[in-house]
C-alpha cells in the first residue's frame, strides 16, 4: 500500500485542512469532493483530484474525512467499507454520533483496517492557520502512528480516550460552546439596554473571570460585530451536535436543563429562517431591536 494520504471531504474547514497536508505532509495527496471547485483549487495546490471515493481508498494508506454531518460519514462509509483492506486507516475529522463512531470502527476491524475518530475543535482562520485543536479516540499506539499526520494542521492534539472518547469530548465541547455564546448574547443585550457599550462590556469581561474563548471570537467576532455568514458553523449543524449531547445525557439518565433549554434556542432561531446562520445569530432571538434587518 502505498503512503499516500486521502482526504474526503474540502468544504469550509476540508479544504484548508487538506492544504495543510499537501504543504507539509512530503506526502502525495489523493482528494476527492463532489463540489468540483475547491477540488480544482486543491489540486492547483499540489494535490491530486481522485475521480472517486474508491480511488481515493484504493490509492491511500491513511484516509482523512471531513464532512458536515453523520449522515454524510455513513453515506461515505458504505462507499469505504468494500474497498478498504487490512493495514489502511479512516480518520474522522468530524462531529459524529459516538454509537455509529464505533460501529464504523468494528466493521474496519474486521477487515484488518482502523477507523479512529479525531473530531477538530476552533475556526476556520484557524485551519487555514494549521492550528486547530483535535481530540483523538484511539489506542495510545494508534494515536502514536496518527499524531505526526494530524500535527500538520493542528497545535493542540489530545488522546482523549478509546474508540468514540474523541467524539465524546467534541460534542461536550460543543455543548460547553453554545451555552456560553447564549450567556453571551444575554449579556451584551442587557448591556445596551442599560448604557453600557457591548464592545466595552466584553473587552472588560475578557480581563476577568468571564473571559473565554466564545467571548473573544463568538461574542466580539459575530454578536457585537453582528456578523453570522452563511459560510460558517450554523445554527443546524449547532443543533445537531447539541442533539448528540442530548442522546448521550438520555443514555447517562441525566437531566441537562441547559442543553435543552439550547435545543429550543436553536429550534426557535431555525423557525424563524436563520438555519443556515453562523449559530450565534441567536443573539437575534433575545434582541430582535438591536439587529436591524
């Protein structure tokens, strides 16, 4: 089998990702989307545009995927699994249901293959930067073998447990995320109705026990700056991880009023026509006076 890497999947992080690898990895790169431009523009990069999905496993030691949805990894996953042989590697960038995240890593199993999950966390300037942080599902001796590839396009690269402990640690992130934006959006609300200037407020949050990263990005970048391009991480697929927290709290038998109380939010913001928004346009929800159509 040759050493050449495969990436499946260059949307709005893929692409950047896979930039990274070409640029870095010495490796040659098999890529493959159905959207013909950011193939062209990838290969105009250096990588080689693989006509099909099986090329890409036929050609590939080490396969990468970075698709939007689980629905999308199960619809690529049946084009993989009769194609891929013993000693190949299936690594999932994505956000993915954790019960399907190990189902997928035992039927490679029994074909000699490995599937290992190492969904990424940070934002698009941030894989374009090659410095994402990715939270890895593996045996310490696959994670060993995977971690100088995935080093190319991230800084922060945690082994974070077996098979699906890297989509666990994802979706809590996630969860953790969105409950903080919403905290965000109540505040720079009531800050403006009270005399304060949201920009302001939250340069002077980030100077104290408030501060995080959703405040510097999220809150400043998109709620005060009342930017939420279509391009980005939206309030559906925000949802759809949310629902991944929620299946995981229902397993758990725990209550998670917060993130169910951001499953209405979200709901709420979807109804209301902003599905394909950067998900902090919830802020639009609490304020609707402060975002002038």
């Amino acid at each position: 089998m040759s050493d050449s890497i495969g990436f499946i999947g260059l949307g709005v992080m893929g692409e950047p990702i896979c930039r990274n690898l070409v640029r870095k990895s010495g490796r040659t790169v098999l890529a493959f989307d159905l959207a013909k431009e950011p193939l062209a523009r990838i290969a105009a990069d250096g990588a080689t545009a693989a006509p099909s999905i099986g090329d890409v496993v036929g050609g590939s030691e080490t396969i990468f995927l970075c698709l939007p949805s689980a629905r999308h990894v199960m619809s690529v996953f049946e084009s993989i699994l009769p194609k891929i042989g013993r000693g190949q590697t299936v690594i999932d960038l994505g956000t993915s249901d954790v019960g399907q995240t190990r189902s997928c890593a035992e039927q490679l199993a029994d074909k000699g293959a490995l599937w290992i999950d190492a969904p990424i966390a940070r934002t698009r300037q941030a894989a374009q930067d090659g410095t994402l942080s990715v939270m890895v599902g593996a045996t310490p001796e696959q994670f060993a073998a995977v971690e100088p590839l995935i080093r190319h396009f991230a800084t922060d690269v945690t082994l974070c447990g077996g098979t699906g402990a890297g989509q666990v640690t994802k979706i809590l992130n996630n969860m953790v995320l969105f409950e903080t934006v919403n905290a965000l959006a109540e505040a720079v609300a009531l800050a403006k109705h009270n005399g304060v200037e949201p920009k302001l407020l939250l340069e002077t949050l980030s100077k104290g026990s408030a501060d995080s990263f959703a405040l510097r990005n999220h809150g400043m970048k998109a709620i005060v700056a009342k930017e939420f391009p279509l391009r980005a991480f939206s309030t559906e697929y925000a949802m759809k991880d949310l629902s991944y927290a929620l299946e995981l709290g229902a397993q758990a038998g725990l209550n998670l009023r917060g993130a169910a109380l951001m499953r209405e939010i979200f709901q709420e913001t979807i109804d209301k026509g902003m599905a394909d928004a950067y998900f902090p346009v919830i802020a639009k929800l609490i304020d609707p006076s402060g975002f002038p159509e």
